[in-house]
C-alpha cells in the first residue's frame, strides 16, 4: 500500500511575522498522520498573491494533497483565493453555493450581510466549495495540472476543525484508495513525559510501522493514537486489537480514558453514572479544577459547590483544617492537603474531594519546599489519600497550576475507580 503525501501551507502576515502561533499547520499534520498521510512539508507565507501560488505549485510538486489555511476573509489583503487561482491556471468566479453559504450565516445571526462579504463566495473556476458550519467563510478543492489537489481551508481554527471534523477529513479518507482500510484507538495519559513515552514505546513509533503510533501532548497530557491499516475493517482491526492489549498492559499506569480527552471529562462522566457528588479544595491552583469541571456540559449533577482557599486563615476557617497543623507542618504539606479535602467533603456534602496546595512559583521556594511541588489530598466516602508532586519549577506558574489541575482531576478518576490506596478516617 503506497503512502500518500500531504504539503501545508500556512498563509498570514502575522503568522509569518512571529505576532502569533500557526495553530492549524500541527493540527492538519497530526490528523493526516493519524490517517497514515505523510506530511512532507510545512510552508508559511504572507498575505501576497503571488508568493501563495509559488508556495502551492511548488508544494504540489512533492505532495499528491495540499492544503492553504487563512487568508480567506472579506478585505483586499485577504488573497487566498486569488494565488490559489493563479497556481491552478483559471480566474475566479462567483459561485452560488458558496454565496448562499456566506448569506445563510448573516441571516441565522440576524445581521444584514455586509457587501465586502461577497468575496468570500469567489472560488477558483472548477473548484469544489466545502462548507463551513461555523463561519462566514467557506472552503474550497481544485485540481492542479500535475495531479494534486488543493484544498483551502479558514484560518480561525473552530472554523478549520470544524470543517475537518464534519467534512473534509472524510474526503481525505475517501481519497485513500479503494481497498485501504484504516481502523484508530486512542488512549489518554497523565503522568509521564512525551520522552519518556517514546522510550516505553520503541519501535512502535516508527513512521513505516503498521499501527502506525503517535502521540500529542497538550496539558502535561499525552493522547497516544494507534492506526491500523488493512485491506478490510476485519483485517486492518485483526492488526490493531494486539498492539492496543499490548499498550493497554504498558501503560496501564498512565491510561485515564480511552473515550475522554480530558481527565475533567472522564471524571464528570464517572461521577454522573454513579450519581455522586464532587467539590475541591484549592490554594495554588486557585479554583482550575473546579472551573474544569464546570467547563464539562451536564457538570451540574456532579458538583454543587467548591472551594478557594489561599490563606492558611481561610483554610481553617472554610475547612477546619487546625491551626496547630498548619503551623506544625505549613500549607504546603500532604497532611494539610488531606485535612482540606476532608473539610471540602464535609462542607459541601461531597462524595468526593480533591484538595491542592503547592509552590507554583516563581518565588516561594525553599530547598524542603522547591518551586514546583505540590501535594494532594483525595477524600471518598470516608476514607482519604494525601500525596505530592514536584514538577520543574522553571516550566513557569502557569504550567505548574495547569499539571496540577490535571492531576488532581486523574487522582479523583483513580478514587473512583479503587486505583488510589485509600486509608480509612481514623
């Protein structure tokens, strides 16, 4: 089975001028991948017509699929469409579909469409328009000369993933080749290293590999996607279904969901289908695991009130946590970490509590007490568990709160699931 190549390219001013990250080019590449689509190449260029037709024909000549994201607004600058026409050899044309896609969206918003808008409906002559569910702008493919096609995509990414979520990455699949059957698993880690993943995995990362292997990391959290190719869904699941055992068996540590991206998700989900209530008790991460859950559609009937307690004065106050521990052992200690979540639970009648606190930094740091740790409490039906962490503190505050967040939130999942040696309450 060959292997298909893909080209990106990546239009905008400010991306090329550094003003912002290019967020479409390592989503593109990770999903082609994940299809077993070579990605040969990532080009970014700037708002000029002629310097987008040069990158797309050249492009074009290494890779059998392109695609151009951004530059398809309503202003002068926005001159997308007009290299992409100028690299397929046609003009640009007003086309209906397109037009009617542009009109629909103002009027589903209750806005009177501006005239500038209309030139969003210009398409290259002979082009294929692809909708965009969620924006003004639609997409569109031609076919070049040598064979490639182009396919032209918005650059806000909602925009852009929603149309690969809901269209595009269907045509994609479709233009694999008639008996080429791809079948994916994927798993959800918390808990170790992209690096340390890679050497735990071996071999199984190699590009030629059948699961192909690969893994994004966003959070401190590792999605791993395990692609299988066959000539039939049978064949291409008898190659996947014993390398997912395998992975299931090395990871088990680290594995949150198979389903749920997001450990917030997986744990609201889990709480729901047992019907149990969950609060948090938080000092350095500042209310983060609380507003994860409520970021979680149908959260309601799972957590009903949570707690930010920074002060040691409002830890005692709010959650009973005693004075005397606190002075005895400091904020920033696994037994005062249990004795928050045990207050959290109590106050708020809870099923389940998490507690954090922690040196997030940049400051505060003791050579006991290093910028970077941060200790859990976990409270479940009256029994608890107190633990710490130390991530680098130089990765800066925000990366501590959000590895810590995430953690806390894996940390309830383990309770739920009897993963977690729980004590009981003396």
């Amino acid at each position: 089975m060959s292997t298909l190549r893909a080209a990106l390219c990546s239009v905008g001013d400010e991306l090329l001028a550094g003003k912002h990250p290019d967020l479409n080019a390592p989503y593109l590449a990770r999903e082609l991948q994940a299809l077993g689509v070579e990605v040969v190449e990532v080009a970014v260029v700037g708002d000029d017509e002629q310097a987008i037709a040069a990158a797309v024909t050249r492009l074009a000549s290494r890779a059998e699929l392109v695609f151009v994201t951004g530059g398809l607004g309503p202003t002068l600058d926005d001159v997308t469409r007009h290299g992409v026409a100028r690299a397929a050899g046609v003009a640009l044309m007003l086309d209906p579909k397109a037009h009617d896609q542009v009109t629909a969206w103002y009027r589903t918003s209750g806005r009177e469409m501006p005239a500038s808008n209309s030139r969003q409906a210009l398409v290259p002559e002979g082009a294929a328009v692809l909708a965009n569910p969620v924006g003004t702008a639609p997409g569109f493919e031609v076919s070049l000369e040598g064979g490639a096609v182009v396919r032209v995509l918005p650059g806000p990414p909602s925009e852009l993933r929603a149309m690969w979520e809901q269209g595009v990455g269907g045509r994609v699949r479709a233009s694999l080749g008639q008996g080429t059957v791809r079948v994916e698993q994927r798993f959800h880690l918390q808990g170790l290293s992209e690096s340390q993943f890679s050497d735990d995995a071996g071999a199984w990362l190699e590009r030629a590999a059948n699961p192909l292997v690969g893994v994004t990391v966003a959070r401190g959290l590792l999605t791993a996607r395990l692609v299988a190719r066959g000539a039939t869904e049978a064949e291409a699941r008898g190659v996947l279904e014993p390398l997912a055992t395998q992975f299931r068996v090395r990871f088990q540590p680290w594995i949150f969901s198979e389903q749920h991206a997001t450990p917030e998700e997986a744990l609201v989900e889990a709480l729901a289908a047992r019907g149990l209530w969950v609060s948090a008790a938080e000092s350095c991460t500042g209310g983060l695991v609380a507003g994860a859950l409520t970021a979680v559609p149908g959260s309601s009937a799972v957590l009903r009130e949570s707690f930010v307690t920074y002060a040691n004065d409002a830890k005692e106050s709010r959650l009973g946590v005693g004075r005397e521990l606190l002075e005895a052992a400091g904020a920033v200690s696994e037994e005062v970490a249990r004795s928050m979540a045990r207050g959290a639970a109590r106050a708020a009648g809870a099923d389940l509590a998490l507690a954090t606190s922690g040196v997030a930094g940049p400051g505060g740091g003791t050579p006991e007490k290093p910028v970077g740790l941060v200790c859990f409490g976990v409270w479940f039906q009256g029994q608890s568990w107190a633990g710490s962490r130390t991530w680098p503190g130089r990765a800066g505050r925000a990366a501590v709160r959000d590895w810590a967040t995430a953690h806390a939130l894996v940390l309830g999942l383990r309770a739920l699931e009897g993963r977690l040696p729980l004590e009981p309450e003396r």
